[in-house]
C-alpha cells in the first residue's frame, strides 16, 4: 500500500506480518493450534504499534491515527480471542496474566478470560448512555439495551419467562425480597430513560434472576411451581449472560472506535489551525521583509499544544473545552494559563457563593411560606370560632325570647291539661230548682 515507506519498514521490523497472510496460512493447515494464529494476529498490531511510535511521540497525524487505531485492535483482538475459543483455554497457572491493555502476546488461559471479562465490563458497564427525550428514537447505546431485554422475550422461552415478565408476586415475597423488579419495570425504566449507564440496564435484569432462584431455591423441591420456576430462572440467567457477552464485545469495540475516530479529529483540526498559523506568518514575513519583531499571533485553539506529547492510554482521551484567545509564544501560553486558572477558580468560589444566596434566599421563601400557612390557619380557627359563638349567642338569644312568651301562651294548655287528666277528683254539681214563694196577702 505504501511503496515509499516498504524499505523504511523492513528496516525498523524484523517480523512483518499482515491479516492476508495470517487468513492464508490458516487455510493451507499451516498452524497447529490455536495460539500460533493468536500470535500471529497480535503481530500484526503490534507492528503497526512499534512502527509508528516515534511518529505519534512527536505527533504526526498518519502515525498517530495508525498507532491509535492499532492500540485499540490488539486489545480488542485479546478479549475476541478468549471470547471465541473457549474451547481451547487452559488453566495453566504458569503462563503470565494480562490483566488490561493492549499486550503483544498473551497465553489462551482461563485466567486470561477472566481478566479480559473484567477489562470489558469495566469499559462498557461504566459508559454513559447517549439519551433521548421519552418517545424519540432510541440512540445506539439505548438500542444495546433493548436489544437485551428482547434477547429475554424470544417465543422459545415463553414458558420460562413467563415468571418473570410482571410484578406479579406471592404475598410474602417481599420478605425475602428487598428489591423486586421484573421485566415489564426494566421496560418501562429503558423507556422513561431513566437508566444512565448499560451497567445499569444489566443489574436490573440479573437482579430479576437472581431474586427468583433467592425466592424458590428453599421451596423447589416440596412445591412444583417453586421448582419450574428455580429451573426457569437458572436457564433465562444463562440466556442473559450469552447476550451479555456478545454485547460486550459489540460495544466495547464501537466505544473504543469512537473514541479514536474524536481524538483523530481534533487532532486534524490542530493540524489544520497550525497550517493557517504558517500561512499568516508568511504572508506577514512578505508584508513586513526584514523585521525582527517578534509575531504574535492569535489563534483560538481547542487546547494547549506541546512539543512532547503525553503518551495516551487505553481508551483514554481529553475532553477538550475552547478557551479564551492566546497568543502563541511559550511564555504568553504559561501565563494565559495561570490566569485562566485564576479565573477558572474566582469564577467557582463565586458561584459557589450564588449557590449559597440562591440556598438561602430560596430556604427563607420557604419558611415565609410556612409561616404564612400557619397564619392562614391561625386565621381560619379564630374565624371558625368566632363564627361559633355568634351562632351559639343568637341560638341563646333566641330561646330567652321563646322563654317570656311561653307563660302566657301555656295557661289555657295548662287548664286543658288538668280537665282531660282521668285521676282528677271529680267535681258533682247539682242544680236545684228555686221555691216558689208563696204570696202573702196582707190586708189593707
């Protein structure tokens, strides 16, 4: 590919190798077993890492991308190789351990797997989640975790994720259970985008299993649906690690894409800024023949540049922030940075203090609208009591009046009374009838 560099390159590697030659060999029977392959792959990268070393030290952009890009592939290649041939792992106890990196040869042992799965989870689990607003379209990293949540849901499995699917309990499952959570809740919390990180989404969905064989592993031989429901926990539970593993080899490639496909371009927009930088100085040399004056020149860069570059770890990479315009010199660079520094740390201990006004300000509102509600309800009880004894004083005012007229009203009721009581004594009354006088004649 590079005709120009072949001599340079036959010079600086003593054992070329590439993946065209590595795939024929395989297919003429030429290796023995699987680590002679292994081995061969890794020096490929590993190639391409020595080679290009000393271009990316001092920071040549086609080194620099090849040597990043190689760093990332030898790694990826270790775990895909402990990944896929299992079959042929080993428990020798004498071979090195490696235990993260990007290694130039390592032993197809089960510790090494172990490590590896480690390395893995560590990037992947750890990687926040690209989110969306509720009811957009799912972002690459949100789609990993659905796809294991379907992955779970498969018609094949009906009968032993059918336990499992909704948070539907025994009533004493919360006294052994502290958390219970189902499928249908890591859904709907996947859908509210309410999960920040993968490693998230996968705890949830182990906790699932892992609450199911706590639960029916002392019930599974005296109750049967105990026991279907053990042995449907232990088959899903494995199903998930399956999709777990592939995950993590799907992602933590495409993680470690990305970040080199970042650190590539901001690497070319530096190159691209140092370009205009030469172009401005040497417009400014044939505007100005002769001066030794010194040029300043201000660019607005992404980051400070060094001339000896900081050797860049696995998937490590900056996260740069535009700063302010700086002139180009050492010196001025050193002392724009102390006051950005400078700045940087009045600008927090002041926002630090309008955090704490804000606090304040916002406490004090909330006792001033306690203290109102307690005034309110003050109120209201004073009202209430007050309207009380209005009503009980026209309630008093009102019998008084009903008392002064009851005496003149109750006395013929009262006569009635006593004439219609049986047990009065009875009063006999008799009419006689007058004499009739006899008429004296009295003479004259």
């Amino acid at each position: 590919l590079f005709p120009d560099i072949r001599d340079t390159y036959a010079a600086k590697i003593e054992n070329p190798m590439d993946l065209t030659t590595a795939e024929a060999k395989l297919l003429a029977g030429y290796y023995t077993n699987a680590e002679e392959f292994i081995t061969d792959i890794a020096l490929v990268f590993s190639n391409a890492i020595a080679f290009n070393k000393e271009g990316h030290d001092v920071g040549e952009l086609m080194s620099c991308a090849y040597y990043e890009a190689s760093t990332h592939l030898l790694k990826y290649i270790r775990w895909l190789s402990l990944e896929l041939l299992q079959p042929y792992l080993t428990d020798c106890l004498d071979s090195p351990v490696v235990e993260s990196g990007s290694a130039s040869e390592w032993k197809l042992t089960n510790r090494n797997r172990e490590m590896a799965r480690k390395e893995m989870e560590s990037v992947v689990f750890n990687e926040l989640l690209d989110k969306t607003e509720p009811g957009d379209k799912f972002s690459w990293s949100e789609q990993e975790c659905e796809k294991l949540l379907k992955s779970l849901r498969h018609m094949s499995d009906y009968k032993h994720m059918g336990y499992f699917v909704q948070m539907n309990f025994p009533p004493d499952y919360t006294a052994f259970i502290s958390k219970p959570i189902a499928w249908d809740k890591c859904q709907e919390k996947l859908k509210q985008r309410k999960y920040n990180t993968i490693g998230e989404t996968v705890a949830d969905l182990r906790l699932i299993f892992v609450n199911a064989i706590k639960y029916n592993e002392g019930a599974r031989h005296v109750s049967k649906v105990s026991g279907m429901a053990y042995d449907s926990a232990i088959h899903m539970s494995g199903k998930l690690e399956a999709a777990i593993d592939k995950m993590l080899l799907t992602v933590g490639d495409r993680i470690g894409r990305e970040r080199i496909d970042m650190i590539t371009s901001h690497r070319e927009m530096e190159e691209k800024e140092r370009a205009e930088e030469a172009q401005r100085k040497s417009q400014w040399e044939k505007e100005n023949p002769g001066s030794t004056v010194e040029v300043k020149t201000k660019l607005r860069i992404i980051h400070q540049r060094n001339s000896h570059r900081k050797k860049m770890t696995d998937f490590e990479f900056p996260f740069f922030d535009e700063e302010e315009d700086q002139v180009e010199s050492h010196t001025d660079s050193l002392e724009h940075a102390k006051a950005l520094f400078k700045k940087q740390r009045e600008a927090r201990a002041n926002m630090q203090d309008i955090a704490l006004s804000v606090g304040i300000s916002v406490f004090r509102r909330h006792q001033e609208v306690a203290a109102a509600k307690a005034w309110v309800h003050q109120m209201a009880r004073k009202a209430h009591a007050e309207r009380v004894r209005i009503e009980e004083e026209e309630a008093a005012a009102k019998k008084e009046e009903n008392t002064e007229e009851t005496p003149a009203k109750q006395i013929g009721a009262c006569v009635q009374s006593v004439l219609n009581d049986d047990s009065r004594k009875q009063i006999k009354m008799a009419i006689h009838k007058p004499k009739k006088l006899k008429r004296k004649l009295f003479s004259l």
